[in-house]
C-alpha cells in the first residue's frame, strides 16, 4: 500500500529524507547499533539547516538540555522515563528518540490496566503449544525481547497505568539485560544499542506507582508544559498544519488569531489565572493540554472546511473548546460559564468567542 494512504504513517518513513541526510553527514561518535550519534539524534529532533542544505523540521519545540539529558541517558546502561501530565509530547518524543537511534519506532508496548506479563516477556502459539510442546518455534517474542535480541529501543507507554506486578517483569530486563525462559532453559541477552524508553503521565487516576526498585532503573525526565504563549501557539500552529496535510485539511484554514486566543483561554484556565497575572481564576478537572488543543483545531478545521468557508472562526472552534473543558458536567460548566462571563465577555475584540460559547452552554 502506498504511503500516501497510510493514515499516519512512522516516523521513521515520515522523515526518512531527513534521517538519510543526517546520517551521511554525521561523523561524531556514535553508541554501538545506534544509526546516528548523540548529537545528530538531538539536531533530529530540535531541528535546523545541515552544512549540505537541508532543513531538518523541528519534532520538538523546549529546552534543548532537556533533549540532550534523555538522548545521553540512551546511551548508558540505565533506562528512560519521559514523565508529565497528558499532551506533554511524551509519546511523540519516544517515538521520535528510538525511529532516530534504532531506525525501528514500532517495537511498542501499550500499557493498559488489564495486562498481562505476555506483554512484555513473550508469550504462545498455543496451538503449536499443545502439539508440539514448548519450542522455539511456539514462542511469540514480545516487542521488548524483539528489542532485546536486535540492539534496539523498546518503547512502553503509560507504564503507570500497567499493574505493579507486571511492571516488575521489567527489573531483571533492566538490571541484567537478560529476559530468562524457564520453559526451554534459555534465556534472551540483550545486544548493544537496547534500552527502553517508557512514558507516564501523573494526572492519571488509578495509577500505579512504580516500585522502588524499578524507579532505580529509569532516569526520569520531566516533560514540561511550554513556557509561554507564543512557543505553545507556535507548537500549535506546527502541529495542526502537519497533521492537515494527512487529513487533507488546507493549512491556510487555521488563522493564527483563532489559534492565540484558543491557547489563551486553554493556558488561563490551567494555570488558574489570566495571562497579565491580576484575576485569579478557578481551575476546571480537565488538563487542557496543547495536545488537546491541536484536537480542537483540528476538529474546527473540519467544520470550517466541509461546512464553512474554509477559514477557521470562532464558531467552529466553539464546541471543541466547550467539550475539552466541560467534563465534569457540573462543576467544569459553573467554572467555564464564570471565566466567559468575567474575562472574555470582557476582552476587547473577543465578542464572538463570547457568543459562540456561551450558545453551546
């Protein structure tokens, strides 16, 4: 199937060019299995213009030691925790990390509450199982021991979100690179260039709590919201354009306008204040994420285009916005009604905002 068809294609095939060029001009030392060095993977992911001309895309937009800590973590025995609430680019940054190290982003773990250890050791081919008994050719290799014997990155996302006794299943892959096989008196040695990058948000509920013992094994980066305004609307603005170009959604139909003063309101009511610091405001339960954000334009996009003139306005972001802050169908209403009544009724140039809101409400 041709790529233009994929939906959402890997990042390794996405940037293909961009990794192909990084890779012929890299000559710093590089990890053993690793496709490109330390630093080329950092340039891979803040981006820039390479000494033969070409633009590598940002894939990441923050604190670039932020970046160098976790690409030098990857590199030592220890393991990688991207931490923070949701929408903190955790996913995307693991991603990104192992398609430019490994070359390889789907060797991937999600965790869920109902998982088993088959998850993350291996599991059977019951059928060959019961005829055969336990073999070689019975077992069916997990993405982490695919990893293992492959020199490569496994990623496990929402490790806080699997039960804490399969978490532990992790301690002796981490500890001793090993991942034994009682049933055919084996065991699977990791190859140079495997670790493991896990991601966990800690807004979650019904969390579990890492174990000490395996908390040891991870060095934990926290992924922080974006510090200003203009880098979360940039971050934005980058993202929806992107992902419209898949969806087929004209990036020219998401102003910059529209996009400001949704990040706006998104920020204020996170943060529980308005953007000058005078008016303290109340805190709805949802995260109001820029992930979240890139959903809400996106999502206008749609209505603009197919139902619209093709140019976002308030109107079309309306309902996004409403349903990303109304969870809670009491409380986050109170609390959405009191900001639109109090700061955006109130804001010069923000009256259709105001009335395309409060129609939904």
């Amino acid at each position: 199937m041709s790529n233009l068809q994929i939906l959402r294609p890997h990042a390794e095939q996405i940037y293909a060019t961009e990794l192909e060029a990084l890779t012929k001009l890299d000559n710093k030392p590089r990890p053993s299995n690793w496709k490109l060095s330390p630093w080329a993977v950092v340039s891979y992911l803040l981006g820039g213009k390479l000494d033969d001309g070409t633009e590598i895309e940002p894939k990441y937009f923050g604190n670039r030691r932020l970046i160098e800590i976790a690409v030098a973590t990857l590199a030592t025995d220890r393991a990688l925790l991207l931490i923070g609430i949701p929408g903190t680019a955790k996913t995307w940054v693991s991603e990104h990390l192992a398609a430019a190290i490994s070359g390889d982003s789907t060797l991937l773990v999600q965790g869920t509450a109902g998982m088993n250890e088959e998850a993350l050791r291996y599991g059977w081919n019951y059928a060959r199982l019961l005829a055969e008994g336990p073999s070689e050719k019975a077992l069916v290799s997990s993405p982490v021991m695919n990893a293992m014997r492959d020199g490569k990155i496994a990623r496990v996302e929402e490790l806080t979100r699997i039960p804490s006794d399969v978490q532990d299943t992790l301690i002796t892959v981490l500890s001793e690179k090993t991942l034994p096989i009682p049933e055919l008196g084996s065991e699977v040695q990791a190859q140079r260039g495997f670790n493991v990058i896990a991601t966990a948000n800690d807004r979650d509920r019904g969390i579990n709590e890492l174990s000490s013992a395996l908390r040891r094994r991870f060095n934990t980066v926290v992924m922080p919201l974006p510090n200003s305004l203009e880098e979360e609307v940039n971050i934005v603005k980058t993202r929806v354009e992107k992902i419209g170009q898949s969806l087929e959604l004209p990036a020219a139909s998401a102003p910059v306008k529209e996009i400001q003063r949704l990040v706006t309101i998104f920020r204020e009511l996170r943060s529980g204040k308005t953007e000058d610091g005078r008016t303290k405001l109340k805190m709805p339960s949802s995260t109001l994420s820029t992930a979240e954000a890139i959903s809400v334009v996106h999502s206008g996009q749609a209505l603009a285009v197919h139902f619209g003139d093709g140019v976002l306005k308030a109107h079309d972001l309306a309902a996004g916005i409403t349903g990303a802050i109304v969870k809670d169908p009491v409380q986050d209403k109170n609390i959405w009604l009191e900001y639109l009544e109090t700061v955006v009724k109130e804001r010069k140039d923000w009256g259709d905002v105001y009335r395309a809101c409060k129609d939904l409400i």
